[in-house]
C-alpha cells in the first residue's frame, strides 16, 4: 500500500512539474535585448518587437532574436522616436502593428529588404512622420490599412513592386500627404476606402493598372482640381462613368487610356 502511495505521490510531483514548467517555454514573458523589448508571437512563429529605447540614427532591427525571426512589430513599439532618421526592416517581418513608427519627427527613410516578406502594415503605422520623402513597398505586401501614412506632409514618392499583391488601401491611408503628386493603384486591388487620397493637394496624376475597384466616399476629395485618371484602354468607358458619378468629381479633370507605368 505504502509503495502504492509513493508511486502515486511522484508521478503528481512529476505532472505538477510539468504544468509549472510548460508556460516557460511559451516565452509569454518579454526579454531585453540591447535597445529591443521583445517577445515570442505564436501566431507568427517568430519575435515581436515590443519596445525599442535606444536613441540611433539609423535603426536596424535584427533579422533574429535567439534563433527565432523578427516576424512581427508590436503596436507603438517606435512610436516618438525624435532621433530616428532611417529605419531597416528585416526581411522576415509580416506585420507592423498600430502606431508602430507613428510620429518620428525625423524619419525620413523606410528601407524593405529586396524578399521581404511584409504582409499588414497595422492602422496609423507611420502616421504623422512629417520628414518622410519616399516609400517603396514589395510585392508581400496585401493589406494598407487606414491612416497608415497619414499627415506624412513630405512624402513626395509612393511605389509599389510590379507584381503587387496589395489587396485594399485603407480609409485615411495617406490623407494629408501635401506633398505627393502621382500614384499607381496596383492591378490587385479591390478596395479602396473612403477618403485614402483626401487632401493630397497636389495629387496630379493617378494610375490605375487593373479593373475598376471599389472606390468609396470622398477617396480622391480635395485633390488637384485638373487631376488625370489614368487606366487601361479596355476599361476607359467602365472608369468614366464610375468616376464621374463621384461627388469630388470635377469637370477640369480626366480620364484617360494609357499603360499603367508613369
């Protein structure tokens, strides 16, 4: 009976010892490493920047963190930065969360790697980034969402890759951008939500590469009143009668058939 009870006592002591020991292994808890507060995200398989402290021009975020990828930027984790200039994106992030990178006075470049693998950039990402010039987004990404770079008051460039497989453009996206003249709206996309062009003052020239996409409420209001749509010959008529139905429609502007590169 006493070997009975003895036996029974330690295969409990060994499953409460497995209990207590398994959320150590989940890495649930943050960790310091240098200037990053990190931790492990399930659902990415990968590191998720929680936090960066440190004060660097220019800012390389590791492509890995104890063995594992950097696949995720936590909401607000650069937010405020007033030194940062330049930041470099490892290639295996998939997401920046909300307000990542929101209102670095500074910022002025965001660098992709050539296969990044980017999928979501989170709302209010870089919003507020008035020295902001350029962007440059790969093919991974699919999902912009909204008031992702507004108020970036100096973004001048906007470009996505060839073969884009962006998907949506959110409300708000780049409202407020004063300084962009031109964008390609990729051959993917299916949506495009209300007021994503709003007060872009000298938007001139819009692209589009594919069939028409959902336009909502006010996308394009408050842009350059002699603004040209530019869209593929055999949707010209498809375009026009979409076009010319919206309320910020004005008669100075046009649409007109051509290649879908500027």
């Amino acid at each position: 009976m006493r070997k009975r009870i003895c036996k029974t006592g330690i295969i409990l002591m060994f499953l409460l010892g497995i209990v207590f020991w398994f959320p150590q292994c989940t890495f649930a808890e943050t960790k310091i490493c240098g200037d990053y507060e990190y931790q492990y995200n399930e659902e990415y398989n990968g590191i998720e920047i929680v936090k960066y402290s440190g004060e660097d021009k220019k800012v390389t975020i590791p492509e890995s963190i104890e063995g594992f990828p950097v696949t995720v930027i936590k909401e607000n984790a650069f937010s405020y930065c007033r030194k940062m200039k330049t930041i470099v994106l490892p290639e295996g992030l998939q997401e920046i969360g909300e307000g990542a990178f929101e209102y670095c006075p500074k910022l002025k470049k965001i660098t992709f790697q050539k296969n990044a693998q980017i999928i979501k950039i989170g709302k209010n990402a870089f919003q507020g980034c008035s020295n902001l010039t350029e962007v440059k987004f790969p093919a991974s990404l699919k999902v912009l969402e909204s008031c992702a770079f507004e108020y970036c008051s100096k973004l001048k460039k906007v470009e996505f890759a060839n073969n884009s497989n962006l998907r949506g453009i959110g409300s708000y996206c780049f409202s407020g951008c004063q300084s962009l003249s031109g964008i390609i709206i990729p051959k993917k996309v299916v949506t495009i939500q209300s007021y994503a062009f709003y007060e872009c003052s000298k938007l001139k020239k819009i692209t589009f590469q594919g069939d028409i996409p959902r336009i909502e409420k006010a996308v394009f209001q408050k842009i350059y009143d002699k603004a040209v749509f530019q869209v593929p010959k055999k949707y010209k008529s498809s375009y026009q009668k979409k076009l010319k139905t919206k309320a910020w429609y004005q008669s100075t502007m046009s649409v007109r058939a051509g290649k879908g590169r500027k």
